[in-house]
C-alpha cells in the first residue's frame, strides 16, 4: 500500500511539475511578402489577392515557390516553414506562441503601391490589403501550430502606414479583432480596447504569470510619438502595479529592443541608439519601479543576442528571424519557462539555407547545453569570457557561413559586446572608448578613417561620427 501512494505521489508531482512549466514557440521578424510573383506594373496577382478572401490566397500564390538565401519570406517559404514546425510543436506540447513583430515585408505600402491597379491606389484600400496579409500570416501560424495562442506584438514594418509609423485606427481595431477572437469575453473586451489604442496589450499566460506587450515604435528614435507612448507608459505603469499587487509574474514583449543599434555603431564608427533617449529612459524609470518582471523578449535585428536591461537587471532574449533577407539563416526558438515565467532553458532551431533550399529545421544549440549559469549569469559573461563570446559571435547570424554583418570582423566586436549591458548612451560610448583605450578594437582607427572619409565626401562632415575619437 505504501508503494502505491508513493507511486501516485510521484505521478502528481510529474503532473503538477509538467503543467506549472511552459514551452513557448519564440517567433520574430517573418517578413511575409505577397509580391513575390509581382514581375510588371499593374500586378494581376495582387488584383486576384485583393479579391479574394485569404483562403483563396495559397492557390493564387501557388507559383510563389523560391525558397532562397538571402530573400524576404514568399509564400512556399511561409508555408513550408510553418508546416515543418508540425512535429517541433507536437514534441514539445507547445499552446502558446510569442510572435515580436515585422509578419510583413519591408517597405510593404510602397510595394502595394508600385505594383497596384490606378482604381485600388487609395489609403483605403491599402489598409484593407494590409489587414488581409496580416491576418493570413497568423491564420497560417494557427493552422500549423494546431491553434496556438498567440501573444503577438506591432513591428515597425507592420500596419497599413509607413515604416515606424502608428498604424491607423481602423488596423489596430481589425487586428485586435483578429488576435482576441478565442479570448473570454472580458479578456477581449480588455484586449481589444488596449490594443485599439496604439497596440499594447496585457494577456495572462497562467495564473501566476502576466504576458505585456508594448509597442516600441511609439519610442523610436526614427519616428517617436511622444504623445501616444506617454499614454502606453502611463498605461505599463499601472498595469505593472496590478501584477505586483496580485503577485503576479511579467514577461514583456516588443519588437525593438532598448540601447544601441549595434550593427549601425559598428558600420558607422559611433554610438547610435535605437530609441529617443527621454522616452527610454522614461521607459527604464518605469520597469525598476517593480520587481516582478520575468524577463523581456524582442526582435528587429534578425539576430540572437542579449542584453541586461534596467538597475534590476532583467534579462533581454532575442531570437534568430524567420526570414533570411538580412544574410542569416532562418529559424526560431522554443523557450522553457517555469511557472513563474522566469527561462531556464531554451533551443534555437535553424535551417542552413546557404547550403540548400530544404527549410529543414535542425537543432542549432540549447542554452544549458553552451552557456553556463542563470540567464543573468550567462549575459554578464559574454562580453568577459572568450568561449562565451565565441558562441554568441557564431549563433547572432544563426550559424551563416556567408554573412556580411561587422560581427564577423574582430575589430567591431566591441560594438556587440558593449551593447550587452550597457543601454544608456553614455555608458555605451563610455565602454567603446575604455576598450579602445585597453587595445581591444583592433584595427579601429583605420576602419573608422575609411568610414569618415567615405562619409564626408558623400555628405559632408558629420558631428555625429566624430564623437567617440
């Protein structure tokens, strides 16, 4: 008997342990692109999109079969990648998915517009295309991932506007519609009126843990809405008191991540921050009031890199994008969360495209497997430790042999590693000049007088790209 109960005891804390844990599909930047087949203006199969309901779309773009390095994500792309997740979503009882925006191509209104009939070339009617891409990219999501709740966040290549730009009323209120349809109906009633209001949104992940997320194309520093992200911020306050009163656990979602564009800096010479340093910081303010925050997760560079964010510390997880337009291969994560929404482990997936066109997803690296220690541990001794460096200068472009980002080039790791824990401007260019200081850029001053040359004789001096001599 007593075998027996010892038997069931172990059985209920297998059972209790495997429902308080979550594994989650960690997907970022899928740049779908719908003119794919668009060859000559007007485009007949964007007449045939934009008449047809999104169920008719696979067979209109059936001939959309390029599955390329270095291409934004066709529809065969889309669909075979999606459907490949089959067997990963099954073995990993996966029911959740965190999607941190960019589900369009670049430049998508430009795109609509160039290749578009004269009768369909109005604001209107790119907002009912944009709407209908949208919603296919997720119906897609759904369908491959045997219906998944997905907690999906505005990029700045998303909406019905151009780049960075909020989009219109009638898209956030149709896309709210979209994303909240299983929702009870408090939960849509809440989501939808969040939403509506610039794209953020609260949504409970379990009982004890708070999904957020926050639109950061209102705090960019390409096109800041300071009106509208005091709204949102005022908002993440009050939210974020609410969880920390029901003691609840938060995991924040956005797009574009806080600091430095290290790619930019490291191009360019200097420190060049992604967002307006008053709203981020404003940002910051908020984030170290509260001491419930699981960690955050972004997108925007097609890249896996980290960052410690705020006095508290929280850990900032990124994932490889789903498009490989950028020099990267394509692929994915699938985090392991505990019930408290704190990661303890995760596996990055990827398929090799610059040996093949199979968009067959393969184990790239776990994080217990090649970093040492908590994820807080693990982001401090990147920049310090040789090996750990190593690893994530390997895994930023999703292993690509053929990637043309500076991180490949020794002498502009300092731009990477800098950006890790350093997301005030100031301490950031503070870290470039220590370590250039300390020799460790090697071959700067040479890559930065060949960047300055080539930059005053296109536009003339900059002030900007003397900064850090």
């Amino acid at each position: 008997m007593k075998k027996l109960i010892c038997i069931i005891f172990l059985l209920l804390c297998i059972i209790e342990k495997s429902y308080a844990n979550e594994n989650i599909l960690f997907l970022s930047d899928i740049h779908f692109n719908p003119y794919g087949l668009c060859k000559k203006q007007p485009c007949e199969v964007l007449t045939q999109l934009i008449k047809n309901e999104i169920k008719n779309w696979p067979q209109i773009l059936a001939n959309d079969n390029m599955i390329n390095y270095k291409m934004e994500t066709g529809n065969s792309f889309l669909l075979k990648g999606l459907n490949n997740l089959t067997l990963i979503i099954r073995q990993n009882n996966i029911y959740d998915i965190f999607l941190t925006g960019d589900i369009l191509t670049h430049n998508f209104d430009n795109q609509y517009y160039k290749y578009v009939v004269k009768e369909y070339k109005t604001q209107e009617n790119l907002t009912n295309f944009s709407l209908k891409a949208s919603s296919y990219v997720l119906s897609q999501i759904k369908s491959a991932t045997n219906n998944a709740k997905i907690f999906y966040i505005l990029g700045n290549n998303d909406g019905d506007q151009p780049d960075y730009v909020t989009p219109s009323p009638k898209f956030l209120n149709s896309i709210a519609k979209v994303l909240s349809k299983e929702l009870s109906p408090l939960e849509q009633k809440i989501f939808e009126q969040d939403f509506s209001s610039a794209g953020y949104f609260s949504l409970a992940l379990n009982k004890k843990t708070l999904v957020i997320g926050i639109n950061t194309n209102l705090l960019s520093a390409v096109h800041p809405d300071a009106r509208l992200a005091t709204i949102q911020l005022k908002w993440l306050d009050k939210t974020l008191a609410m969880a920390q009163e029901h003691n609840q656990h938060v995991i924040l979602l956005q797009h574009i991540p806080y600091g430095a564009d290290f790619y930019k800096s490291a191009v360019n010479k200097t420190s060049i921050i992604l967002m307006d340093t008053k709203l981020q910081a404003q940002y910051i303010k908020v984030l170290n009031k509260y001491n419930n925050i699981s960690g955050i997760y972004s997108g925007h560079f097609h890249a896996d890199y980290f960052e410690l964010i705020s006095d508290k510390k929280i850990s900032l997880v990124s994932t490889i994008s789903f498009n490989s337009q950028f020099g990267n291969n394509p692929g994915f994560k699938v985090l392991n969360l505990d019930e408290n929404g704190l990661l303890y482990n995760y596996t990055t997936y990827y398929a090799d495209l610059t040996n093949n066109k199979k968009l067959a997803w393969k184990i790239e690296y776990q994080l217990s497997s090649v970093y040492p220690g908590n994820i807080h541990n693990i982001i401090k001794n990147i920049p310090v430790r040789s090996q750990s460096n190593f690893f994530y200068r390997t895994f930023y472009n999703g292993s690509s042999k053929k990637y043309p980002a500076p991180i490949t080039r020794d002498s502009n790791w300092a731009y990477y590693a800098c950006a890790i824990m350093n997301i005030n401007k100031d301490n950031y260019s503070k870290c470039l000049f220590d370590k250039r200081f300390n020799g460790q850029l090697e071959g700067y001053f040479i890559d930065y007088f060949i960047t300055l040359i080539d930059r005053m004789f296109l536009f003339g001096p900059i002030k900007e790209y003397l900064t850090l001599l």
